[in-house]
C-alpha cells in the first residue's frame, strides 16, 4: 500500500514536471486531488490491514492444567491394569514422531511397574494413508491379545519410513500372531474394527487432542514428553491419587 501511495504521489508530481506550469488556481486543484488520493489510499490502507488482522486465525492456548475425562472401558492397556497412574496416548501408527516417543513410554513403564498403565487409543492422521487401515488391524491381533507386539513391528517401520498398508498381515506374521486367525477375524469384525477407531478418534477430539501423539497423565496434557518431564508428572499423580497434598 505504501507502494501504491508513493506511486499516487509520483504520478500527481509528473503532471507538474512534464507540462507546462499551471496558474494558482489549477494548482490548488491539483493539490486538492492529491489530498483526495492520498485520503483514499489511507482508508483503503487501513480496510486491508484490518481484514488482514481478522483473517488471522488465533490458535487458542493448550491448558495443561486441566483434567479431561478419558474413558478407559475395552481400553487397550499395558503395565499393571490396577495402577493408580494412567498415560494415555492417541497415536498414529504412521507418525514418526509416534514411533520417537514408544522407547520413553517403555522406559517409563520399566521405572513405575505399580505405578503406572499406558491406555493406546487411535488418532489415525487423514494425510497418513496406511494409518487408519493399520489400526484397524490392530484390533484383530489385540483380539488374539498381541496388539503390543504388532504395535511394535508397525512402528519400528514407521521409523525407518517402511509401513505399507498392504503388508499388513506380514507384520501379523512378523509380530507372532495366528496369521490365520488375523485374517480370519479382520475379514469377519472389520466393520466393528473401524467403529473402534473411528471412537476413539472422536474422543480425542473431544478432549482436544490437535496431533500425534498426544499424551495424558490421568488426565492432564503432558507438555513434556521428556523421562524426566514425564517421570514427575507420574510421581505427583500417584500422590495426588493417594491422597496427598
């Protein structure tokens, strides 16, 4: 805009510059045009730096303080299923930075055994093609109770950027699952499968889950997925649980 004004100015200049001079009076006009312009360009200038202001969209700040209400009934659980401490996570099978964050999770499990649970629950990313079929084969080899072994083989591809959605009852294989079975159970409850996921996706959403992995500690967003963050987090839930201060 600034621009425009200048070139609004140049161009008011010019007309003096290249003609002949004009008499008083046609030089009050030609002042009084250019303050007409100049008035313009000002309110045009403040018009776009105000739709500018309001296209901005304000992404609302994460309260990490908050505690959200998680369902945890057919939960797919790991670690001791009566502990007092749950970490939630909403991941995707096809996200590296899911597949970063399994070694700190099994790190933690290791430290807290009475401690603590992990609760998965699928947030499968539309721009992730083999996302969502993976977790919906997932269910099939939790149904044979080896979803965590599958969850392991999927993401440790993931994290040498090789899951193919069409390997999918290989890496049954891989995981030592019943191949058959896999089959036999994903062919049978893949409708009941996909309402899983899709539940539990539209839970995240509900408790504003933005992307993955998204982590819990009894309900609290954790903003620091270090073993260290993390391991603080567990300790002051585990006290709060038991009633302390």
């Amino acid at each position: 805009m600034k621009r425009l004004t200048t070139l609004a100015l140049t161009g008011v200049l010019a007309i003096g510059a290249t003609a002949c001079q004009p008499a008083d009076e046609q030089m009050k006009e030609i002042m009084e045009q250019q303050a007409l312009i100049l008035e313009k360009l000002g309110k045009m200038e403040e018009t776009l730096s105000a739709a500018r202001t309001a296209g901005k969209r304000q992404r609302p700040t994460e309260d990490y303080s908050k505690v959200y209400k998680i369902g945890y009934a057919d939960a797919v659980v790991k670690g001791n299923p009566n502990a007092p401490v749950t970490l939630t996570e909403w991941s995707d099978f096809e996200c590296p930075y899911c597949a970063g964050v399994t070694a700190p999770i099994q790190a933690l499990l290791e430290k807290y055994p009475e401690k603590l649970r992990v609760v998965y629950k699928h947030f499968p990313l539309s721009f992730h093609p083999a996302a969502k079929p993976a977790a919906v084969a997932s269910m099939a080899a939790n149904d044979q109770g080896c979803f965590w072994a599958y969850h392991d083989v999927l993401f440790d591809r993931t994290s040498k950027r090789q899951l193919d959605g069409s390997k999918l009852e290989q890496y049954a294989s891989d995981a030592g699952c019943n191949v058959d079975q896999f089959k036999t159970d994903l062919e049978k409850n893949k409708a009941a499968y996909t309402a899983r996921v899709d539940a539990d996706y539209k839970e995240g959403t509900s408790v504003d889950v933005r992307g993955t992995p998204a982590l819990y500690i009894n309900g609290r967003k954790v903003r620091d997925r270090s073993i260290p963050g993390m391991s603080a987090m567990i300790e002051a839930a585990a006290k709060e649980a038991a009633g302390g201060e």
